[in-house]
C-alpha cells in the first residue's frame, strides 16, 4: 500500500506569519546579494553603510571588550534581564535626562531584539482580538510607512490607515503631509503609530504634525508610537529641524541598527513603566533574554557623550552627503519628458521615486530591474491598511537605498532604473501609436 505524505498542517498564526510578505522579499534579496558570487548593485533593503569612522571605532571598542576578560565573559556567558542588561538600562536613563531633561527612570525603558521583535510584541499587546471580544486596531495616520509593519499582527485585519496630501514642491519634487481632514480615530483604534524619519520616504512629520498626533491620541485615551530609528539625538540620520518629545502617553523606540550595528539587534523602547513592564514580560517567553553585544559596545559612548557626537560629526553628514550626491544623479539620468518626483529627503537612507502614470506596477518595475542586477524595493508594499485598493499611487513609486552601497554602484543602479522607467512609458507611447493607425 502506497502511504502519502501528509502536508505539513499550520495554524492559523501559522499560515499568517509563513505567507509570503514584503519583508521577506526585501530581506531575501539583501542576504542573497550581500553573500552571492555575481555582482548586484544594491539599491535594496535598509543595511547602513559602513561608515569609516563608525567602523575604527566599534573595532576599538571591541578590542577594549576582548581585552578585559571579566567585561568579555559576562557577555558571551551570562544572560541578561528579559528587560536588557540593567547597568545599560540605568545608563540610558540617565542619558535621556542629561539631553533631554525628561522624567525618566529604568522602569520606562525595556530592551529587545531589535526594533522589529519589540514592534511586534507592542502590537499585539495593544491591538486584535480583546478579552471583551472586541477588535482593536494599530492606526498608521499616514503612508506609505515601513515596510517591516505590515505582516506584524497576528490577527487579519490588523491596521488601517489614511492617504496623505500631496504638495508638490516643483516640477521634480513633492512632500507628503498627514491629512487630518481625513483622519479618523474611532473607538477600535488601540495606539497611532508614526516614523520619524519615515521609511520609506525620508519624510519628516512636522512638530505641528506630531503635537496634533499627541493630543488626539490623548483625549481618547491611546499611545503614540513614534518609531525614531533614524532620528535624534542618535543615528541622527535627519537633514531638517525637528524636535524629539516624549511623555507618559508616547512611546519612543530607538535602535542602534542604523548607527551601524544591524546585526547586533538592539532596540529600545521608552514607554510609561505598565508598558515597558509589558514587553519585559512578553520577551521573556519569546525571547528569554536580549542579546547584549549591542548594549555593551554603546555604553561607554552613552556616558562619555561621544554618542552625539559621532552622529552630529560622522554620521549625519555622510548621509546628507550620499542623499545630495543621489539626487544629483537621478537629475543626470532622468529628463524632464519623464513625469517623475523625489520626496523631499529630509531623513533617512532612502530616495522615494513617484512615477505619475506609470504604465507598469512597481513590483513588475523591481523584477526588470532584477534581471539587469538592480534591487530596489517596490512602492506597493509601504501601504499597509489602505482600504482603497484601486489607488494606483501605490504601484506608481520605488523605493531605493541611497547610502549602503559603493557610490559608483549607486549611480550604476540610478542610471538602469532611469533606462526601465523611460523604455516603460515609451512602450506605452508605441501602443497608443499603434491604436492611433489602426483606428
């Protein structure tokens, strides 16, 4: 008798989180382009560039770490608190209040695996299916948004969003504004969240955006998540003003990814201390404890101060640099037949590429593009809980990662995607041509 294999069965958070997602594309194609034999040129993904400076320095660090061997063997031996390890915790503390002046203590503060383990345990404490059987939801008030959100509730359904307005600054160039017209928080909204810098697009919310966020999210009683994983006072990766705030009913997160230790994992939440007792407990049983490298190569930078300035001086000015650089390029090889425009880059490591009327969706852009060995990250998957899924902006624009690759890679990528962008509305050019004669 011939036995079949039964198909493995999955739950239903199983066939959730196994479904094929936007994160795993773009997390796929950096892994496989960073470790490949054949060259691509890669605009994709949100790996930091290895800035020099940043590089002398965590080497210097972890010398001083192998060096003392009571320091190297507590943090390759010993588990930390699921909360992080305690001394870091403390110090952070204390440099929130040093800078900022708030009222913070090292029961505000819970570490985690990274920004993307910490955002969803955040999520699913707040929001799906509640005790009273209600469902509650994450409200993004404007997109697109990261990229990394989208796939992260565990029930359907899970965030809903709003369209933004559009301000077209020239003819090559726009801004995206919160639409507060628009914006509705009805009573299944369980917390806003908002990045700043937003990934995608280096948008910045205004002050005035992030007051009006905080006041609404308090009359009806919710959190506002600011993730600042690009913004100040580190990696500071930020071109415009914009003040940092925080208060009991705000909850910050930072990372040290983008200060150039991705695979350090290292995130930090800044929340009312029921919150941050929260995600402490839930890490224990997803997590056990966090990794501690991160924590400890920074430590040192936290109490001395030279955190903020290696931002101000290293950081911050390489990225502004390769954004300035970027967009010079884009002028080069796009002309001004081609309807395109550059969101405002006021932050971040990526450019946001809007091609009005694109003949083509951007995900069929991304795989002619692929095959010429240029990734870049297609517009469509930045636009989580938009309801409206006719809206043809979001198949319209790209996103591309200006800062990690060698600058001439960069321009190479620039010129191809300005090559695949002109052959896709020239082809649209022959086509009604063609209808043209034949009628």
């Amino acid at each position: 008798m011939i036995v079949s294999k039964a198909s493995m069965q999955l739950s239903k958070f199983g066939k959730k989180i196994t479904n094929y997602s936007g994160i795993l594309e773009l997390m796929d194609d950096l892994g496989r382009a960073m470790s490949g034999k054949e060259k691509k040129y890669m605009l994709g993904g949100g790996n930091p560039a290895h800035v020099p400076e940043m590089q002398k320095l965590f080497r210097k660090r972890m010398n001083e770490i192998l060096n003392n061997k009571r320091e190297f063997e507590n943090i390759i031996s010993n588990y930390d608190t699921p909360q992080g390890n305690l001394d870091f915790i403390e110090e952070f503390a204390s440099f929130l209040k040093g800078q900022f002046g708030w009222n913070v203590t090292s029961k505000n503060i819970a570490i985690a695996n990274g920004s993307q383990s910490a955002f969803f345990m955040l999520f699913n404490l707040l929001a799906g299916d509640m005790p009273d059987g209600k469902k509650k939801k994450i409200l993004l008030p404007i997109v697109p948004e990261y990229i990394g959100y989208a796939d992260q509730g565990i029930s359907e359904d899970f965030f809903v969003s709003c369209k933004p307005k559009f301000e077209i600054i020239d003819k090559h160039a726009f801004k995206y504004h919160i639409d507060f017209n628009n914006l509705k928080i009805t009573e299944d909204i369980a917390a806003i969240c908002v990045s700043r810098p937003t990934n995608p697009t280096g948008n910045v919310v205004t002050d005035e955006e992030v007051d009006k966020l905080t006041d609404l999210a308090k009359k009806r009683g919710i959190p506002l998540i600011i993730d600042n994983a690009y913004g100040a006072p580190f990696p500071n990766v930020i071109f415009t003003d914009a003040s940092l705030k925080w208060n009991e009913n705000i909850i910050l997160s930072f990372s040290l990814s983008k200060l150039g230790l991705p695979t350090s994992r290292t995130g930090i939440i800044v929340a009312k201390e029921e919150i941050a007792t929260a995600l402490s407990r839930a890490n224990a049983i997803i997590s056990l404890a966090n990794g501690s490298l991160g924590q400890a190569l920074i430590m040192p930078l936290l109490k001395d101060g030279k955190l903020i300035k290696i931002s101000k001086n290293y950081i911050q000015p390489f990225y502004a640099q390769r954004s300035k650089q970027a967009r010079k390029w884009i002028y080069k090889y796009f002309d001004d037949s081609l309807p395109y425009y550059i969101h405002i880059n006021e932050g971040s490591f990526f450019l946001w590429l809007w091609f009005k009327d694109l003949p083509i969706i951007s995900h069929v852009l991304y795989e002619r593009l692929k095959k010429r060995d240029v990734l870049i990250v297609p517009g469509e998957y930045f636009f989580p809980g938009v309801r409206d899924k006719e809206w043809k902006h979001m198949g319209e624009c790209i996103r591309i990662n200006f800062g990690a690759a060698p600058v001439e890679d960069v321009e190479y990528g620039i010129k191809i995607i300005a090559d695949e962008v002109r052959k896709a509305y020239n082809n649209r050019k022959k086509m009604a041509y063609s209808q043209n004669k034949s009628d």
